[in-house]
C-alpha cells in the first residue's frame, strides 16, 4: 500500500512534468506562430514551474516590492525559480530511476538481461555520471528555458517595444514606466563605466541580470538559456537522422555485400574526404537567400546539412559489427524461415548494431555544438533573432578586455562545459556498452577544428 | 593479401574518392541557387551585362559540357581565375600567396601539439591514477572541448593585456622580438633562406624568431583539439602496451626500465596515434578559418572563407579540390605509415 502511495503521487507528477513540459515547451519555440492560440490556452494551467507561480519581475516601489514572488528581490524570487526548477527535474529523474530499480528488484519476470550489465557498468563509471549530470544540467536548461530567464524572449528580445517595464526612479522619487526597448537601450554592456551590467547585478531599471546585458541591453542570461535549447535541439536532432540513414545504409551494405558495399565505400569515403567546415561554410553561403534558409533562423538547414555530411562517419562506425552480424548462424535462420530482407534487417541486426552507433553519436554531440557556434560566430549560422551562443560570442568579442567580458566569456565557458560533459558521457556509454571496444574516434569530437 | 598490394588497393581506391569529392563540389556550385554572375556584378547589376559575362564565362553551355569542362581543368591543374574578390588574378597566384602563411601555422600547431600533447600523454600514461595524471587527464579534456574561435579571442586578449597585468613586467609584444598580438606573419625571409641566411645570419634569425612568436598563439589554439587527442590516445596507448604480455616477459628477462620504455612501450604506443597525427589535417584545414579570421592570419583558410561569403565560385571550386588533394593524400600517407609501423595491416583486410 505505501508503494501504491508513493507511486500515486509519481504519477500526478508525471502529469504535472507532461503538463509542465508542454507549457514551457510550447511557448518560446522560435517562429511557432501557428501555436500561439494553443499557447494561449494552455497559458491558464498552473504549473510549479511557470513564472506565473514564482514571479521575479517587479519593481521596488520606495518601500518594497512589487510584483514579485512573496515580496522577495527580483534576484531572490529567480534565484528560488530556478532551484525551483532543478530540484523538480531531478526529483523527477530520481522518481523514475527509483522506478526503474524498484521493478527490476520486484516485479519484473526475468532476474537478469544483458542490458542489467550496461546499466551496472555505468553505475561504477563516475566519470560517465560526472558527464550525465552535466547533461542533465544542459537538457533542463534548455527544456525549461523559458521559465528559467529572469525574462522572456517575447519580452526582452523579440519585441521589446510592446512591453513595458515599471522602475523606481531615484531622482524624482516614484515609479515610473518605461518601453523595453528603451530600458534596453539604457542598460547596454559596452565597455567602460556606466556602459556596463555585470552579471548578478541590478541595472538602471531594477532589473536583475544573472549573466549580464548583451552589448545592446538584452539579458545574456535569457539568450543564453535559449542558445543551449537551440545548441541541443541541433545537435540531437542532426546526429538523429544521420543515424537513421547511417544504420540504414548499414543494415543494406552488411546484408547485400558486394556492390552495394563498394558503392557506398565510394560516397562516404568521398563525403569523408570533403574538408566539414569547408562545405558547411560552403552550403551555408549557397543557400543563403532561399526559403529552407528561412526556417528557424536557419537551423533546419544547418541540421540538413549536418545529417548530410556526419552520416558516413556513423556508417563507418557500424560497418564491421553490421558485417559480423551479418555473418551469425541465426541470420541464416531467419532467412530460411522465410522471412523478408527488411524484417531480418530490422530484428535480427539492428538491435545488435544501435548501441555501436548510440557510441559514436554520443561522442560527436559535442563536435556538433561546436561547429554551428563556430558557423554563428562568423555570421554563417543561426541568424538573429533567434540566441545562438557563437554569436553572442562574435558581438563581445570587443570587449573582452574591458569590464562588459562576461559577454564573450559566459557562453564560451558555457559550451566548453557541456561538450566536456558530453564528451564524459560518450565514453560512459562507450564503457558501459562496449568494455572492450577501442578508444572510439577521437575526432569525432572536435567538430572539424572549429 | 600482402600489406604492400593492400596499401596499393587503398591508393587505387583514393582516384574516384577525388573524382566524386569533386563532383560534389561542382553539383553545390553550379546546381545551388546561387548566381555567380550577379556575385560578379554586385550593385551593378542589369540584364544585359549579365547575359554578357554569362556568355564570355561559358555559363550558357549544357551543364554536362560545363562538368567536363570544370573537371578536366581542374585535373590537368589549370585552376582558372578568381571572379569576384580579386578579378583577373588566376588561382594559382592567389594560392602562391595565401599559402605560405598557412603552411606556416600548421606546421607549427602540428609541432606544438605533439611536443606537448605525446609527452603529456606518456607521462600520464606511465603514473596512471596518481595526482598528475588526473590534472593532465582532466586538463587535456577540458583544452580539447574549447572551441577554437573562443579559445583566439581569449588568447588574444590575454596577450594583449599581459603588460598591465604583470605590471609591465612581462609584455608579450615587446617579449624577445617587438610584434603584434593579431597580424599576419612575416614569411619574407623565406623568399631565398639559404642566401638570406648566408649574407646576414643575424638578420635571418631574427625575421625567424619574429615570423614564429607571431603565429605561435594561433598555432597553440589550432593544435589545441588535436594536442587533447594525442594526449587521450597516448595515455590509452602506453597503459595498454603496459600491460601487455610482451613487456611483462621483457621484464622478466631482466631489460632495463629505460631501455623497456623507449624500446618496447614507447614504439607500440605510437602505432594508435598515427590516424590522430594524420587525422589533424582535417582539423588544421577546418579550423584555419576560425583561428586565421580571429588572428587576422590571411592564409588559405581566410582565402576560402572570403571566397565564399562573396561567392566567388571558380576561386571555391579550385581550393575545394586542393582541399581535397591534401585531405586524400593525408590518408594515402596515414595507410602508408601504418603499412611501414605495423606488420599485421592488411590482414583482415
């Protein structure tokens, strides 16, 4: 009874996450015009998570504050927030790897499988955990990124001159109001004296800052959050399809031989000889001024063009264990048990090769993060307004040595952290899957040098 | 099959991988949607001057004609002209002069991350598990994980700056040689280096130094991803052939710890850095565009990042097959030093 108790509870969690994801999901996804309506609706569900419930954006009105959560500081109530909602993701995570073991302990018919072993080999793997943490840090960041910025993209970035910000004004004594925008313009980071928010610190208007201003006023905090949303999404959904095509073209090499085999040595080998940058840099600049172009800032033709040219290194990864598979007796089996090519590719092979490609792609995140900030950084990449952690670099990049550094500094630090976590969850899941297997491609990730 | 008719099938194979790597290249430029002639033309642009340059550039003719065309100039090495960023001028000037600098940084980033990253490497990799090694580990991880645009512009501001840091102690323009932090090197000196050398060796030594304290923070920044690789696989390497039979059995036969290091770790530890050392060409060639734009380096990188942005489509095509050349031949070289290190190539082959 105490474990229905407990589970009941996870599960209006659960609901509560769903719920939660949803909301936050939703709303901030950059050109998602055809949601709004259904923002709208699902605006009203109250979640723990939201800012409706720990708001941070009010104004000190001479003897408290206004409009934030339970009277705190601006700083406070977003300080709360975002414990708010670390503490609910891992809580969440923890439920479910409490879950997980609870039925692998009691309710789960077999004693023992093969993927036990994995799991058990991660467990002592602290360096894999280090990197899952670090992860798991990333991925909240950017799921929740819109209830983590101390502001919002719609607010602060997009269209900050339909939106208003109530100050406390020092000189005439009251509250005044005042457009975004030109909040924004008098908060900018540029350098010298006045011309410069630091981070964790309050600008002219009463706004907290976690990160800092940008050069031309915006949060840096807010664009970075929904950098690393955008970092990630590329990164996961690039290394997705070129995994797809990858496994696929390896399921039919390994399965046919022979011609196939050769013809598809040729492609990659001669995709794989093309320097990546180059024909990123190249693919870019050619399809600068078309629709695909348009889409996300960019992103769908960057993830195209990724999933276009990382495919042959994946399919290179896979081929030897594809082919060994290929060889086993109980292929032979299925085969003359009449079934299909494509069943025996799907069933028999597949699941024996994924875990070689979930290696590899999970060691060439990292490169991929890399890259499309470098493409950002000179101009190619993800176009304003949507943040991109390369592009906040390139505009701080002169004013490195003055007071405004944490511009170019805090996303930088930011995308070395999540490619060394990585990088120490790649090799986790290598060691954890594969004990014996060779130490990988190392350049896999480094992202062709950018 | 023997290792040497295995080597030569990989050197056979390397002639379509080019042919198709070019292909591709010519399928982007003249199938994508962008126009050469109105990158030409610029702000000038009306409809007569372009079917003009159309016609003198042979862009009216059938695409096959086009291809054939493109492909059998670029393979008997005549490399046309650049259209847009420097009109008139063919492509082989252009590379004359871009190059050197380029060469030039990697070369050096090669240098530096293998005189830092092996024995880094080796060394973590004979005290495994103490507090070095950790740091080294942790250290070569972190450095390779830096983005390399970051990584200049950090370095740039930090060598910049060292005079008022260090309170005018330590000033790395005025260090050794008076240079400045982002420029492009002098190579001058290496126009005739042996009579350059002769007449005033002072003189040469000196426009030597100078030449090298200027590219060695971009060098440093270009080798960093590979120096992590090289220390990662070394460490790998020498904690693997540590514990192989074969040393254990060179021990008990009584050979001397010096002797067991160079000879009998040392030289198997090398066999699984090959690819990486060879595998940098890919990274030099790629991140000389981030680390030459950042260092203000006009090499080949620059060459080709310009050539893009202004669609300079013949000047793309020719460095794309350079590219290509050298990325090709860095792996015919990678097959051939495996084919001369390690006698068991070739046999699953």
């Amino acid at each position: 009874m105490v474990l229905l108790g407990v589970e009941l509870g996870a599960i209006l969690q659960v609901v509560g996450a769903i719920a939660g994801v949803v909301v936050n999901l939703l709303p901030g996804d950059p050109g998602a015009a055809a949601v709004s309506s259904l923002q709208e609706s699902l605006k009203g569900i109250p979640t723990l998570v939201s800012r409706d419930f720990i708001p941070n954006q009010g104004y000190w009105d001479g003897s408290q504050w206004v409009g934030t959560f339970l009277g705190l500081s601006p700083a406070a109530a977003w300080a709360v927030r975002v414990t708010v909602v670390y503490a609910y993701a891992f809580a969440v995570l923890g439920w479910l790897w409490n879950g997980y073991n609870r039925y692998r302990r009691y309710y789960r018919r077999v004693d023992w499988t093969p993927r036990d072993d994995v799991v058990n080999r991660f467990r002592g793997h602290t360096w894999g955990q280090f990197g899952l943490i670090i992860t798991i840090t990333f991925v909240v960041m950017a799921v929740f990124a819109p209830a983590l910025g101390p502001t919002t993209m719609e607010e602060n970035i997009l269209q900050p001159y339909d939106y208003e910000v109530s100050y406390w004004d020092d000189e005439s004594q009251s509250v005044q109001t005042v457009l975004v925008g030109e909040a924004n313009l008098g908060s900018g980071s540029q350098g010298a004296g006045d011309e410069n928010v630091a981070p964790m610190t309050y600008d002219d208007f009463g706004r907290f800052h976690p990160f800092g201003t940008a050069t031309n006023g915006k949060d840096l905090f807010t664009q970075v959050v929904f950098g690393a949303r955008i970092s990630l999404t590329i990164a996961t959904v690039a290394m997705g399809i070129a995994g797809i095509i990858g496994l696929s073209l390896a399921m039919l090499t390994a399965y046919y031989k022979g011609l196939a085999d050769l013809a598809i040595v040729l492609a990659s080998d001669s995709i794989q000889a093309l320097p990546v940058i180059m024909v990123l840099i190249l693919m870019l600049v050619i399809f600068q001024n078309t629709w695909v172009r348009e889409l996300y800032d960019g992103a769908v033709l960057i993830i195209l063009i990724f999933s276009l040219v990382y495919w042959p290194f994946i399919w290179r990864s896979i081929r030897g264990p594809a082919f060994q598979v290929s060889e086993q007796d109980w292929i032979d089996a299925a085969k003359s048990f009449g079934q299909t090519p494509g069943q025996v590719m799907r069933k028999h092979m597949a699941p024996y090769v994924f875990s070689y490609m979930l290696i590899y792609a999970s060691l060439s995140l990292g490169g991929i993060i890399i890259s499309v900030a470098g493409l950002s950084y000179l101009g190619l990449g993800i176009t304003a307004p949507t943040p991109e952690w390369g592009r906040l670099i390139a505009d701080g990049q002169q004013y490195v040595a003055s007071p405004s550094w944490h511009i170019s500094l805090l996303p930088g630090v930011l995308i070395t952290l999540v490619v060394t976590g990585l990088n120490a969850f790649g090799d986790g899941i290598r060691d954890a899957i594969d004990p014996q297997a060779d130490t990988g491609d190392e350049a896999a990730a480094t992202g062709g040098g950018a | 099959m023997s290792r040497w008719q295995y080597f030569l099938r990989r050197v056979l194979m390397s002639i379509p991988v080019v042919i198709f790597g070019t292909t591709i290249t010519f399928a982007l430029i003249r199938l994508g949607p962008l126009d050469p002639v109105s990158a030409i033309l610029g702000t000038q642009y009306n409809p007569q001057a372009a079917e003009q340059i159309r016609n003198n550039l042979g862009l009216n003719q059938p695409l096959w004609s086009q291809y054939f065309d493109f492909m059998y100039r670029l393979f008997t090495f005549q490399l046309g002209q650049s259209w847009v960023i420097a009109p008139g001028t063919t492509a082989y000037e252009l590379i004359q002069v871009y190059a050197p600098r380029t060469i030039w940084l990697g070369f050096w980033s090669v240098l530096i991350a293998l005189f830092v990253g092996i024995p880094l490497g080796f060394y973590a990799g004979l005290n495994p598990n103490t507090l070095s090694d950790y740091v080294a580990s942790f250290g070569g991880i972190v450095w390779r994980a830096m983005p390399n645009f970051w990584l200049a512009i950090m370095l740039v501001t930090a060598l910049s700056q060292t005079g008022q840091w260090t309170n005018g102690f330590f000033t790395w323009q005025t260090w050794i040689v008076k240079t400045n932090v982002v420029t492009p090197p002098a190579l001058g000196f290496f126009q005739s280096p042996l009579q350059g050398f002769i007449e005033d060796p002072g003189g040469w030594i000196n426009s030597f130094v100078r030449a090298t304290k200027q590219i060695a923070p971009a060098a440093l920044v270009l080798g960093s991803a590979s120096m992590g690789n090289e220390m990662r696989i070394g460490r790998t390497a020498v904690l693997e052939t540590i514990n192989s039979n074969y040393v254990e059995t060179a021990r008990a036969k009584g050979v001397s710890g010096r002797s067991l290091v160079w000879k009998h770790i040392f030289r198997n530890a090398l066999i699984p850095l090959v690819p990486i050392i060879t595998g940098e060409a890919f990274l030099l060639l790629g991140g000389s565009v981030f680390v030459e734009t950042v260092f203000a380096i006009n090499g080949l990188g620059w060459l080709f990042f310009n050539a893009a942005i202004n669609g300079d489509l013949p000047l793309i095509g020719t460095l794309m097959y350079i590219f290509i050349l050298i990325l090709v031949g860095t792996n015919i070289l990678q097959d051939f030093l495996y084919t001369v290190i390690d006698p068991r190539v070739g046999y699953e082959g």
